[in-house]
C-alpha cells in the first residue's frame, strides 16, 4: 500500500509543478518569439493549432527559405538552423529537405507537442516542448 500512495504523491507532485517550473526554464525572448510563431501558425486564430496548420505554416516558411527557389532547402538557406535537426529531417539524406520531408518532420513534431493527444496544440504544450528539448539539449 505505501510504496503505491509514494508513487501517487510523485506522480500528482509532478503533474502539478513540473509544467511551470519547464516553462520558467525558457528565456523571456525565446517564449516571446514562440508566442509570435503559434499565432502566425494559427491562421484561423482561434488559440489552438491544427495538424493541417503547421503543415501549412511549414509549407510557407519553406517558400521564404527556398531563396534560389528551386523547391529544396539546403543547410546554406537555413542560416542558425540546428544541423542535427536538418539532418533528422533530410530522410533520403541527399542534403537538402523537400516538401514532403519538412511536412513530414512537422507532422511528426506536432503530435510529439500535442502531450494530451485531444488532435491540437495549446501555447502550453509548445513551452512545454520547447523547454524539455532544451533540457535534453544542455
Ligand atoms: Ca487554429
Ligand atoms: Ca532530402
Ligand atoms: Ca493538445
């Protein structure tokens, strides 16, 4: 009987705190830059963002990216872009990421972010998100 109230005191602790102390964890620019990012990805402004808007979202940052507009990105048109996230992204690894593998890579991410699978993603989750992966990060 104890060691299960033991694990059901952590798991409630954790539940209760760890979200806002993760969030606290980001640097005030950082949010402030996500914040701007989920509104232009939640193009119908109704505070959630759907799968079919990030991939919209991508789909357009894309477009600014592809400077020689020759519908691939390569490392060089992704200037401060982690390279270990590019490579992860580039699935056939010929060094240059198409639609279909940003969307995808997107697509992936997004139900990563979406941690109470209800199919959209709150502000929250992305702080969420953004803050554990750069804990792993460090
Ligand atoms: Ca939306
Ligand atoms: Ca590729
Ligand atoms: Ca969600």
């Amino acid at each position: 009987m104890k060691p299960m109230l033991a694990a059901l005191v952590l798991v409630t602790a954790s539940a209760s705190f760890l979200p806002d102390a993760c969030a606290q964890a980001l640097p005030a620019a950082v949010e402030e830059r996500i914040r701007v990012q989920f509104a232009v990805a939640d193009e119908n402004k109704d505070g959630v963002v759907e799968v079919d808007e990030i991939v919209g979202h991508a789909l357009y940052v894309f477009a600014r990216h592809d400077t020689n507009k020759n519908r691939y990105l390569e490392q060089a048109e992704l200037p401060g872009h982690d390279p270990a996230r590019f490579r992860q992204a580039d699935r056939d690894g010929d060094g240059r990421l198409s639609h279909g593998e940003v969307a995808a890579d997107k697509v992936l991410e997004f139900f990563e972010i979406d941690a109470n699978r209800d199919g959209v993603v709150t502000i929250q989750e992305v702080l969420v998100y953004e803050s554990a992966q750069r804990a792993k990060r460090k």
